[in-house]
C-alpha cells in the first residue's frame, strides 16, 4: 500500500510543480483516492473536501525544502514525510492516526481552521516526528543553506491600499534552498467565497423514473420506452437495497452481517426473475442466471482489473482466498449445468424426464449451498476475511435500515412487474431475443449496485474484496438463486428446468476456467481484465445473433 500511496503524492507534486513530496501531498493524494477515513476526519471538523484541497495545494507554493531526490531525478521526499510514512509502515489509517496525535501537523492545523497557512513555531512541520537521539539528520545537509531569517524591526505603518488591489499575485522567489522550518508564504483570502454548486446525488435522480415508470405504464406508452425506463428505475432501487444490507451487517455483526449479504446479495435480480418465470418467460429466466455468473466473472472481474490496473501495474491478492473461491465455484458450476450436459449425451434426450433432474439437481445444490455458507462464515471464516469494506459516515439504525431495505423491496416488485410485461412487446417489435435480454440486459440492470461497488474498491486497490464480491456472488447464483427458481416454478405450476442452451454451458465452462487461471499466482494485470471483456463481448455478441 505504501507504494501505491507514495506514487499517488508523487503525482500530487508533479501536479502543483513541486519540486519535493510533503506531507501536504500525502493527504492530496488520499483525498484524491477519495479515502473514507479522511473524509470522515474532515467531516467531523466542519471542513469540506474542496476546502482541504484549495488550502494544502496552496501550503508551499513555491518552497523548496530539503530532500532526498529520486534514483530517477522525480521528486523527493522531505524528511518529515519520510518519517510519517516510516512510522505508519504504508498504512493510511496509521497515517492519519499519527498526524492526529502531532498536534503540529498540517492535518491538525487544517481541522483547526488555519490550514496550511498558518504560522508555526520554528522547527514545526505537518506530519513531524521526533529527532533521531544525537541530533542526527536522516538526509544529507542540502548545499547551500540559507542561514535562519533574524528578526528585524517592523517597518512604519504605511496607508491602506484600495479594496481592488486586496488580492495581488507574488513574484516567484529566487531560486534557493530555504530552511524547511521556515515559515509558509501568506496567501490572503478573500472576505466572501463563491458558493459551491450544490450535487445531488445520481440515486435521487435516477429514482425520478420510479413514478414516472407508473404513470407512462396508464398512459400506454411504447414498449421500448416503458422497458428502458423500468430498467433504469430498478437501478437506485437495487444499490438503497445493498446499502441497507451493508448497514445492517454493520449492526449485527460478521457472522449474520455475512449471511445477509450472501441472501439480499442478489434481491434485485431474484425477483425481476420469480416475476418473469409467474409470466412463463422460462427461457428469460435461465439466461439471467447463466448471465449473471457470466457477468460477475467476465464483466465485472474484468473491469475491476481494469481499474485497478491502470494504477498499479502488478495486482497482487490473497491467493489462498482467491484460489477457494474459485474452487468453490467451480464446483457449482458443474452442479448447476450437470443436467444440460446430462440431456445433450443421452441416447434418448426425449425419453429423460430433465424437469425431475433439475429438481434433484436443486436439492443437491441447496444444500451445497447451506454447507458453503458454515464453512465460510464459520469454520474457515479466517480465509475469506480480506480486506474490510470501510463505510463512510454514521451507521444506520436499524430500523431505518429496515424500512429502506422494505420499501426499496417493494418498488423493486412494482418495476419488475410492468418490466416484464414489457418484454415480450420489447422481443417482438426490436428483434432482442429472450437470451439476449436474459444473459446481459437483465444481470447488467439487477446486480448494477453489486458492479459498481466492486470496481469501486478495486480502484482502491482492494483486489481481495473485488475477487470476493465477483467469484461470491457467482457462487450464490449457482448454489442459491437457480434452486430457488426451481422450487418456485414447482410451486407456480411452471415446468423451470436447469437445461441450458449449449452457448450458455460453454460459456459458463470458459469463464470458470479463465477465472481459475487468473486467481492460481495471486498477482493480476490491467490486460488480463481486457482480455476476460473481449471473451463477454464475444458471448454478447453470439447472443446477439442467435
């Protein structure tokens, strides 16, 4: 972590043309990887995210203090810097707890109010540790030094300068070495800010289509119009969902925190399926479940490689983690499609009776699925720990949570209704065949909030928790959401078998295979997500044509 975090102030510095890397470009570089913790640090203080970045880039413009360059001429880091970084091992958290406790450091004096622009007592600086004992200085003396500035006299008051000319630009300083203690340069403020552009949040807009969904279904609208609409409505609907999951497991611990989300993981997507499968869609509902484990493991797998890669050149993760999970899916995808390949090998496909195969397929897996959940968040818990996925801001109650987790429950049900009765309108006057629909329109729209989280922490650099929410929610598709469909066609009175159609079984064999390869070293790189999109481009596009 330290690296990715050094190379991130590096680019803060580079940025603002400094010529070193401070403890100002440190916290640049956490707010620019938009760390929870900071953020809630800020928060707490009354201090905006703009705010605390207009006052670090405008600490030291202009100064030059001591450093040790690069090997490759890049900025250097100051010894305070070094320091900081040294005691919190790489460790952002450990960072910003040590700035804390320094009650001269840039961090506190920003909470304060002052910024990086306020005076400090001779020998301070933001994120200073205590001298080594002995006096001695863990970098070489720069040349030359510039002896401590002496205190004169103030010169004679001189007459008040015209409002016009309160904000005026600095010359550029002479090109010399100042000492680091030395004090920043003032920049004086004006008196009145402009005001912040207000940003409302994309759930709040995107939840607009919700009752407009509603009213274009009385009016009678076009069926693609009313798809499209309802497709984008169930989008906030899923990620309120997932966040009130994730504030509930916050509550009730890891134990039944990791059960809740393993069975509202998928809420969204398992109902727009058990109201298609009422409809006697059966074919839209067995390519929305080969399409979200193909989703999870090419789509979404891939664009968290992506985004992490285009930062980090090597993604290094926890291989023994990473290496079960793949097992573990393996596993249920061989499970899942064992009774298509059972129905493409027999002599006399028409003489096996495939729907009460799927059904003793479903039992099996069921309980498949209830030993996978002891194992992993029981007896071998300590492998699938990772890295925790922080939240920002105060948690939920739960009652709260409750209610948005019902009530986005409810509307979810009212959009799947007038989404499903769209589709075969939708089928019939654009061409989309019910594959197309079920294997990349309906797993894009119910696992949308699931996607999003996972490339999010991916950027971070969390691959652990990335790999845990593409390979995991593959896996409760498999053990999990397939019987279920089975078990509620059987109720419904419809005949939900688990006979896929041969693209969808070799693509479930190619992507679980691709997935196993990559996870066997541990380390990953940007291209290999490219290549897991190209292989879902494929597929969509064979889809497509079918």
């Amino acid at each position: 972590m330290s690296e990715v975090l050094l190379a991130a102030a590096r680019r803060e510095a580079e940025r603002l043309g400094h010529p070193f890397i401070g403890t100002e470009h440190l916290l640049l570089a956490l707010l620019a990887e938009s760390d929870l913790r900071l953020a809630q640090v800020l928060s707490e203080a009354g201090v905006s995210l703009d705010e605390a970045r207009a006052r670090l880039e405008q600490g030291r413009r202009g100064r030059r203090p001591p450093t040790r360059p690069g090997a490759d001429g890049a900025p250097g880091l100051t010894t305070h810097a070094r320091r900081a970084l040294d005691a919190a091992g790489g460790d952002p958290a450990r960072l910003l707890a040590g700035m804390q406790a320094d009650a001269g450091s840039i961090l506190n004096r920003l909470l304060r109010g002052r910024g990086a622009r306020s005076e400090e007592a001779p020998g301070s600086e933001a994120g200073a540790a205590p001298a080594p004992a002995g006096g001695e200085q863990d970098t070489p003396p720069p040349s030359p030094r510039r002896e401590p500035r002496q205190k004169v006299p103030k010169p004679a008051p001189t007459p008040p300068r015209p409002p016009r000319e309160a904000v005026r630009t600095r010359s550029p300083r002479p090109a010399a070495e100042p000492d680091e203690d030395d004090e920043p340069p003032f920049v004086p403020r004006l008196a009145v800010q402009p005001r912040r552009p207000v940003r409302v949040p994309w759930r709040l807009l995107l939840l607009l289509l919700v009752p407009l969904t509603v009213v274009l279904n009385q009016m009678g609208a076009a069926p693609a119009l009313l798809f499209i609409v309802a497709c984008l409505g169930v989008l906030p609907l899923a990620s309120y969902m997932g966040e009130a999951t994730e504030h509930l497991s916050a509550r009730t611990g890891p134990t039944i925190g990791g059960l809740l989300n393993a069975t509202f993981g998928n809420a969204a997507e398992l109902i727009i399926a058990l109201i298609a499968l009422r409809a006697g869609l059966i074919d839209l509902v067995k390519a929305s479940i080969t399409g979200s484990i193909l989703g999870n493991l090419l789509l979404i797998l891939g664009l968290s490689l992506l985004a992490g890669g285009l930062k980090t050149p090597v993604l290094r993760f926890n291989r023994t983690a990473a290496g079960m999970s793949a097992a573990m899916l393996a596993l249920a995808v061989v499970g899942l499609v064992f009774p298509a390949l059972l129905h493409q090998i027999h002599p006399r496909p028409e003489e096996l009776n495939a729907f009460r195969m799927s059904e003793a397929a479903a039992i099996i897996l069921g309980v498949t699925y209830l030993c996978s959940l002891l194992f992993s968040l029981k007896t071998h818990k300590r492998l699938f720990s990772g890295e925790p996925h922080v939240m920002g801001g105060r948690i939920w109650s739960t009652g709260r949570s409750v209610a948005v987790l019902a009530v986005a429950t409810g509307l979810v049900v009212l959009q799947s209704e007038i989404l499903v009765h769209a589709v075969q309108e939708v089928t019939r006057t654009l061409g989309w065949s019910e594959l197309f629909l079920g294997l990349i329109v309906i797993p894009l729209i119910g696992n949308a909030a699931e996607h999003a989280t996972a490339i999010l922490v991916a950027r971070k650099g969390q691959m652990d928790l990335a790999l845990n929410i593409a390979l995991g929610s593959s896996t409760q598709i498999a053990l999990l959401v397939a019987p279920v469909l089975v078990g509620a066609g059987l109720i419904m009175g419809q005949r939900m078998d688990l006979v896929f159609q041969p693209l969808e079984v070799i693509g479930l064999g190619m992507a679980t295979i691709v997935t196993a390869i990559i996870t066997l070293d541990g380390e990953s790189h940007w291209f290999e997500g490219v290549q897991l999109l190209a292989v879902y481009g494929l597929l969509a596009a064979a889809a497509w044509f079918i």
